[in-house]
C-alpha cells in the first residue's frame, strides 16, 4: 500500500492541538511531526484540523422493531456511508437476542449482516433479551472474542430485563472483564402513564414525551447504579438527558465506583418545544426514547458535558422514515417507531454546538466523540487517538466551512432530518479508514464490505475514563 501523507494541519487529540503532518503507511500512523516527506499520496490539510475519526458506540442500522413490524431505514452500507461523511470512522452496533437464541448465534447472525456492506470498522453490543443459565454462561465467551459489552434494557416490552436478571447479568459481566451498557427508564411507571393518556383519549406525540418524564429516567439510572454496586460491575449510563440522570452518575463516580455516562446531541442542541401541540402530527420526527427535555435542563445538561461529569456523546442513530413508519403511530402515539437519525450530524452538531460556541476545546470535543468512547468500549489506544501505530482513522476539517443541514446534503435513506436548516460547521472534507481516502470533499468513495471488525480488550473499571 502507498503512502499518504497528512501534510500542515494542526492535529487534535484529546491532549493536545499542535500544527503536525502525519506519514501513514500500511494503514498505520507511522510518523508524526513537521516537514515529512513522501513518494506517495500527499494530502494538503493546511488551514484544517485533523483529527481522529468519530467513534459512534450507539447506531441501530438495519434494526428491527418486531411489535410495530418495521426496520431503521439505513441499512449497513448506507448508514455507515453517511457516518463516514460525518467523520465517523468506527460504530459499534447492536446483535439483537431473540427470545430463547443464544447470544453468540445471534452475534454471528449479525456479523453477516453487516460484512458485506460497511464501509468503515465495526462491533457490536450484544443485546441481552432473554437471561437464562445458557445466555449467562456465553457472556465470558463473548468478552473473549472481543465483544466486551451488553446492552440491557430496563423497558421496552419484551426487551426488558427485571431486577433480578439485571442483578445476575450484572454479576456474569463484572466477572467475565465486560461493561454494562443500560438504557436506563422506569417501565411500570411508563406503562401507568400511558394507560393514564390512552384512557384519557390522549393520543398525540406529545404524550410520548409526558409519558417518560424525567423521574422516570432517574429512578431507573439510581437503580441501576444500585444494582451495578451490589455487583461490582462496570457500567455506562446510555443516553442521559437531564441534569437530575446526570448527578447520579456523578455521585456514582465520586464514591469511585466504575460508572461513565453517555448523551447525544440531540439532548443538547433540541428542545421540548418540538413537541408544541401547534406542530401537529409531524412532531413524530422526534419522538425518541427518553425524549427530548426542555430548555432549562438543556442548559444543565452542557454543564455536565463541560464539567466532566458525562464522558461521550454517541447519536443514538435510530433512522426511522417520516412517511410510512413514524406516521404509522397516528392515532396511537405507542405505535410511533422510538429514534432520530443523528449519525452523520453527530460531529457537526458538536462542533457546532461545542467548540465553536466556546463550550468545549477542541480537545475536549475529540475526547468526547472518539477518544472517551475507544476508552470505554476497549478499542484504546488503536482507535480514538492519532500515534504512531495507532490506525490511521483521521478526519480533516475545515473549521470554517459551513453547511445548512437538510436531507438533501446528508446520504441517510431517512426522509428528513431533526435539524433542518440550522447552519454547522465540522463536516469532514476528507474521512480516512486506516489510511484510505473514503470521503473527499464531503462525498464517499468507498469499496462495499470493506470495514473490518474491531478487536475489543476486555474492559478494566480501573481505566475508564
Ligand atoms: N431510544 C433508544 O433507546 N434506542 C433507539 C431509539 C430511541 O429512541
Ligand atoms: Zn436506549
Ligand atoms: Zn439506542
């Protein structure tokens, strides 16, 4: 393979932001520093910054919802091809455990789903369904095989996992060298409050969103929290939306124990006005699970992203179609399928959002959307930093590039976009995926299959971030 050469940006990295070329060979960072040369492919990054690619630990690409009979519309080639234009070099997924499957049978399942088509590297969650003695047994096998981390849901109909199974599989993570990854909701209290709307006649989006208020979030983060102590295991909060989550997730973190919390942008850049009833049935797009808070703890929720106490921001890519499946729920806002697209505005927003609104550094920018995440899910130091030996997963940036967000600039299958016409900078002019050109001037160039499965390590509470 030829050389590439990253030649006059300033590069970022979670510690540090200093003018650098950097010398690729065989997919690796084989030099860093200024005036290198090279006989092969030069890059000019002067007046940009370069950066390690997006690490997004939260898509649901090709994701099935069984009860409402529909899939995310982005299927792995898709999806991954606008993750890639959104300078993210690297996802981690989800294998989805139907009831009675065994957990490595459906991570398999999965594998072939996603080798043929994704454009960028890859792992996935296993999402425990069913706890049993066999799926218990398999967790350490899967930690094994590189596949360190489990999803549990504390709701969502037959997807929930109840205290005690919770309690065991926590128990077999902390064991086993694995992380919990918990969606973190109080599903009596969701139910009590939907019969509540439902009775009422009470049918609008907007009762998606008072359904799931935000005690109903922090019960379930303390609990899990709880649990996670009695277990002795590692976990990550995902999706923390409010100020009220985010504390206990604090707390958690100051008595020591191995907590990290995850938000995205969409609880940082929205608002609960998008559920003003005057929006009318459309306000669909952004029924999302927990939903979208209002402004006051908007605020608060940056303070936690500044301060430290939240460690990533993934997107929660769940690309639902307006036309065809969110409209599927009129009339019954519990027949709306839960998700926003987000996987290639991830980035932009934050940058945005982020750095050029003075909130974060740059460093703190790269900490947050790759460097913390490689750190969390066992892919550090190989992804999310720029060194040598390291891959060579880079984005460059013109930081002063903007661009006015609408579905027809961005290369999901979804049919609109939560951020319609607002103006961001931070989109890549070039991605690269272990030193190959995979985006250039904001457009793919890309080979079908060509990602790779990441190697995970098994996951040291002592060295979260
Ligand atoms: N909530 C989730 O937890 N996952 C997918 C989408 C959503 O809204
Ligand atoms: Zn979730
Ligand atoms: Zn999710």
């Amino acid at each position: 393979m030829i050389e590439v050469l990253v030649r006059g940006g300033t590069v970022v990295t979670a510690d540090s932001m200093e003018l650098s070329d950097v010398l690729i060979r065989e997919g690796k960072i084989v030099e860093l520093g200024l005036e290198l040369e090279t006989d092969g492919l030069i890059i000019d990054a002067s007046d940009h910054w370069v950066m390690p690619g997006g690490i997004d630990t939260h898509t649901h690409l090709d994701h099935p919802i069984e009860r409402l009979g529909v899939r995310t519309a982005d299927d792995f080639y898709v999806g991954t091809i606008a993750g890639a234009c959104g300078g993210v070099t690297t996802i981690i997924d989800f294998s989805l455990q139907a009831q009675g499957e065994s957990l490595i049978k459906a991570r398999d399942r999965r594998l072939a789903e996603i080798e043929p088509d994704s454009v960028i590297d890859y792992s996935f969650h296993t999402i425990v369904t069913d706890v049993n003695p066999e799926s218990i047994k398999e967790i350490e096998s899967l930690v094994e095989a590189g596949f360190p981390s489990f999803k549990i849901y504390m709701t969502y109909g037959d997807k929930k996992v109840g205290d005690g199974d919770l309690l065991t599989l926590l128990e077999e993570v902390a064991t086993s060298g694995g992380l919990a990854y918990l969606h973190c909701e109080n599903d009596c209290a969701i139910t009590h409050l939907i019969e509540r709307h439902l009775t009422r006649g009470e049918t609008g989006p907007q009762f998606h969103a008072s359904s799931r208020p935000v005690a109903v979030e922090a019960e379930a983060t303390n609990r899990a929290i709880m649990l996670a102590e009695l277990a002795g295991a590692p976990i990550c909060i995902a999706h923390v939306t409010s100020e009220a989550v985010a504390r206990h997730v604090e707390e958690a973190r100051r008595r020591g124990q191995p907590v990290v919390g995850e938000t995205c942008p969409q609880y940082l850049v929205l608002n609960d006005s998008v559920y003003d009833p005057t929006v009318g049935f459309e306000m669909a797009k952004f029924v999302c699970s927990p939903p979208i808070r209002g402004i006051d703890q908007v605020e608060a929720l940056w303070s936690t992203v500044e301060d430290g106490v939240l460690q990533q921001v993934s997107s929660d890519h769940a690309p639902f179609r307006y036309e065809g499946q969110k409209t599927g729920g009129r009339g019954d806002f519990t027949r709306i399928p839960n998700g926003l697209p987000g996987i290639e505005t991830r980035l932009p927003l934050m940058f945005t959002y982020g750095v050029k609104a003075g909130r974060i550094s740059p460093s703190r920018f790269v900490e947050l959307t790759s460097t913390n995440p490689a750190r969390i899910f066992g892919m550090y130091p190989n992804k999310g930093t720029l060194d040598i030996g390291t891959d060579a997963d880079i984005v460059i940036v013109d930081p002063e590039k903007e661009t006015e967000l609408d579905p027809a600039c961005l290369h999901s299958a979804v049919d609109y976009t939560p951020y319609q016409g607002l103006i961001v900078s931070g989109f890549p002019t070039v991605t690269l995926s272990r030193g190959e050109v995979i985006v250039e001037d904001g457009e793919p160039i890309v080979t079908r299959g060509r990602g790779k499965v990441v190697e995970r390590q098994r996951i040291d509470p002592n060295s979260l971030p």
